[in-house]
C-alpha cells in the first residue's frame, strides 16, 4: 500500500479533521505504543499501519 492510499483511507474512513487527528493523537499499542504518524515516520509499512488502526477502530475486517 502507498502512502497516498493509506491517507485516502484513513480520510473514507474518518474524514479530513478527525483522521487527522487520529493519526497523530491515538497511540497504537500494537506498533509499539507509536501514534500512526509517528509508525509511519520510523518506517513501518503502511499496510501494517491502516491495519493496527482497523483493528482498534472495530473496523470490518473486509475494509483492512
């Protein structure tokens, strides 16, 4: 997944102010205890970032 695809995402699935705010104010205990920005920063696939986020969003899993 590109890094465009995962914005695209993360803004479907919460919009423009609160994906922008999810991804820099929810921590993701399951990348480290890393917001996704900063998962994102260091590194980390963003696949594996939309699919921590899913995961603590009780997102369905045929949207991951």
């Amino acid at each position: 997944m590109r890094l465009t695809e995962f914005n695209d995402r993360v803004t479907g699935l919460f919009g423009a102010a609160y994906g922008a705010s999810v991804l820099v104010d929810h921590v993701l205990s399951a990348l480290g205890g890393r917001t996704a920005a900063e998962a994102i920063e260091a590194g980390v696939e963003p696949r594996e970032v939309w699919r921590a986020l899913c995961a603590d969003f009780d997102v369905p899993r045929d949207q991951w």
